[in-house]
C-alpha cells in the first residue's frame, strides 16, 4: 500500500481522537478528582493510539544483536503496537461523559466521533480503502438512525404522552430494521 493514504487516515484518526478527548472533557469542572485523571488517560490513550498507528506493522527483525538504546527503542515500539489504544480512548472518553450532567445531544455527537474515530483506525491499520466500507453503508447509517432517535428520546420530559408513545414505537421500528439490516444474507 503506498504511504499517502495510510498518512491520510492516521491524520484523520489523529484529528478525530483529539476531537473526542476535547469534547468528552468539556467542561471538565465538577468531574471531581477523578476528572483530571480520566483525561490524562484518554490523552495518553490518543497519543498512543495515533503513535501505534504510524509506527505500523512490527518490523520482523530480530532484537539480538542491536546496541542497548536502539535495543530499548524497538521494545518501546512494541509495546506501543501491542496494546489496545483505540480501545482505551473510548473507553476513557466514555467515562469522561459520565461524569458530566446528562446531556443528551453532546453525548450523540461524541458516539457519532468515536464511530468515525474507530473507522479511520481501521482504516489506518489495514490495507483496505474506504470503499470496503460501502457493504457496511447501510448499517452504518441505521446505527446513526438509532443514535439520533435515542437522543431525541433522552431529551423528551420523563412524563409520558403521545411524543413519549410515538418515540417508543419509532424505536422499536427502527431496532426490528436494524436487526433485519444485520441479519440478511450478503
């Protein structure tokens, strides 16, 4: 694969992580003590993610015979390939949500980003181009669907009445759809 598309997509992996951490933090007052600490995490988990993903694949050279510094340098970069940063960020990011008053719309745009952000990992960790996604289109957009039907429903009165019955029957729609989208044959 030649190197401008894999630089694209760690860019864009790069841009979108730093963009999940900044909007999962924001604001970060009244997050307590654990506060500062989940968004060093997730910084150091994007750090590391988009480090992982320029490093690339594990040369298959041997580690024998190099000088100590380069020997500590190329364990370094292995255990910076090895681990799951992408993970840990949405995991972190995730948590930084949570300990945030709950708003609704914010969360369904971080789940949008964090969706985006683990495509262009992938994207930036395989071979494949963004058209090996097109198969995936449809689910993608149905999960999109649900998202913003469950942030639409989050942010309805907990009364009920006909905007809260008819929220609940476009669900229940719109998960048969997704769940006959998933199950089809290819």
């Amino acid at each position: 694969m030649r190197n401008g598309p894999r630089v694209r997509a760690t860019a864009a992996a790069g841009v979108l992580a730093a963009a999940c951490v900044a909007w999962a933090a924001v604001p970060l007052t009244g997050a307590g003590p654990i506060g500062p600490v989940v968004l060093a995490a997730a910084a150091a988990c994007a750090a590391a993610s988009v480090a992982r993903l320029a490093l690339g694949a594990a040369p298959g050279e041997a580690l024998v015979y190099l000088n100590p510094v380069l020997h500590a340098g190329r364990l370094l970069a292995n255990l910076v390939r090895r681990w799951l940063w992408a993970e840990g960020l949405v995991i972190a990011a995730l948590v930084l949500e949570a300990l945030h008053h709950p708003r609704p719309w914010h969360t369904g745009l971080l789940g949008a980003a964090l969706l985006a952000y683990l495509l262009a990992v992938h994207l930036a960790e395989s071979p494949a181009r963004l058209a090996v996604l097109r198969p995936q289109a449809p689910l993608l957009a149905a999960g999109l669907g649900l998202l913003a039907l469950a942030v639409g429903a989050a942010m309805l009165p907990a009364a009920t009445g006909s905007a809260a019955d008819l929220m609940a029957v476009l669900a229940a729609v719109a998960a048969i759809a997704v769940g006959g989208l998933a199950l089809r044959p290819p």
